[in-house]
C-alpha cells in the first residue's frame, strides 16, 4: 500500500526506514508514511466535503432569504393578526379576533422590480395572496398586483390587482392588457384540471413569481397558472413593495415560510 501511494504521489521508497522525495532522503518509518497517507485521503474528503456543500449553494444562486424562520424581522404588520409559529409567517384570524378590512405584512428591506420570488403556502380557510410592485396607500393597507391565494382553490393562482383593475388573468390563462387597461387572453398556460389537482389542501405548496419588464408569471407546485403582458403604462407598476395578506370575512389561516428573492434587474457596468 505504501509503495502504491509512493509511486502515486511521486514519493522513493529505500526501505523500511527510508523514503526519498524528489531526490532527497527523508528518515522516516513506514508508519509514518501511512499516516501521511490518512492525513491526504482526510484532506481530499474535506475537499469533497466542501465542494459539495458549494454545489448546493450553486443551485439557489443568486437567491436571498428574506425570512429567518424565527421572527418577523423586516416585516412590517398588525400583531393581532400576525406571528411566527412552527418557522412559518403565520397570519390568522378568528370569529373573536376578526379585521374588518384585508390586512398586509409588508416586507420593508427593499421594493423589488425585477425578481423571482419563490416560497412556500398553506392555507385554512378564506383567501390570501402575495402582493408585488405594490403601494401602501393606508397603514397596512395595500394597492397592487397579487398573486392570490384561496382554500376554496377557485382563485390560487391568478393575477388580481388589489384596490385596482381586479382579475387581469384567469389561471390558466396567457393574457396581454393593452394600452387602455383592457385584458385580452392570447393563450393557455398549464390545464385548470391540472393546476387543481397538484395543489394539496390545507398543505404545502410551492408559489413561485417572476416578474421581469412589464412581463409577469406565476408558477403553483411547477405548473404555470398565469402568464401577463401588462401594456397599460398608466394602470400597471414597475416596481414596488412585497406583502402577505389575510382576508377580511370568515376565520382563517395562512403560513408562508422558505421565502427568498432573486434580483433579474440589468446591473450598470
């Protein structure tokens, strides 16, 4: 075993008390060229180790966490609606502790223009949904685009623009809203029928949004639900403030945890 890792590392080996490297004798016992030999092969696993560990990195590259699981630091919401319980941004009402209107946790670090957003949702009852390139227009109250939630699994997936120009897009639907702020369906996405069936009641699924130009799609469990061309400059925002919701009516319950952002915007050289 010796001699192989000699040969293999460009080690002479004299005799049993001798080696010589490069050209130079070395006195040393074969014991210690075996713990050479460990301290190498412990080396490389550590190599391996790492390179692993950058590899998983690799493939969120780019993505920033925007929630720590632990608190609602950088968040911004009424606390009698609003906590952290299980990891998971917890927003829930009840028939002793209702909100008379929709209520927002606004995400206060930044207002994003360009981005991938991706997350994960449950959802117990009512509706919720995700607001970007979105304006505060009251305390905690929000106007703007939304990436809606509901327990009924009527609505999860489309495009409604809150305090604005309602349903832009159905799930399911390709649609382009022209210069006047009309929607005009181009296309299809993903089947309602399959869109339906990947979401899980009362679980976890994966939402995931990109918003790039004024070309914006939403993404449920890997199935698109709606793909929008917003041509109607004085209706739409190109940039804005993320939120969460809960909605005003009966009691309910949404989480949303493993939240994170990736920037698409063109970086000036």
């Amino acid at each position: 075993m010796v001699a192989e890792l000699c040969r293999h590392y460009n080690f002479e080996q004299h005799s049993a008390t001798k080696v010589k490297v490069n050209g130079f004798q070395i006195q040393g016992a074969i014991q210690n060229m075996t713990r050479y030999a460990r301290l190498i092969t412990f080396a490389f696993l550590a190599i391996g180790m790492v390179t692993n560990i950058m590899a998983a990195e690799n493939d969120d590259d780019g993505f920033k966490s925007i929630f720590d699981g632990k608190s609602l630091e950088g968040w911004d919401g009424n606390e009698k609606f609003w906590r952290v319980e299980d990891g998971a941004i917890t927003g829930q009402t009840t028939a002793e502790n209702p909100t008379k209107g929709n209520t927002f946790l606004i995400w206060r670090a930044g207002k994003p223009s360009d981005f991938e957003l991706r997350l994960k949702y449950r959802i117990v009852g009512g509706n919720s949904g995700i607001q970007y390139r979105s304006e505060e227009v009251d305390k905690w109250v929000i106007k703007g685009y939304q990436a809606d939630i509901d327990a009924t699994l009527r609505y999860a997936g489309i495009l409604y623009e809150e305090r604005g120009r309602n349903i832009l897009a159905n799930r399911g639907k390709k649609v382009t809203v022209d210069e006047n702020g009309k929607p005009n369906e181009t296309g299809t996405t993903t089947s309602e029928e399959k869109i339906v069936a990947s979401i899980k009641k009362e679980d976890w699924n994966d939402y995931r949004i990109v918003a790039k130009g004024n070309h914006l799609i939403h993404e449920i469990n890997g199935n698109v639900t709606i793909e929008l061309i917003d041509n109607h400059e004085a209706g739409r925002k190109m940039t804005g403030l993320l939120a969460l919701q809960v909605h005003a009516g009966p009691p309910m319950l949404v989480q949303f945890k493993d939240i994170k952002i990736k920037d698409l915007s063109e970086k000036k050289k």
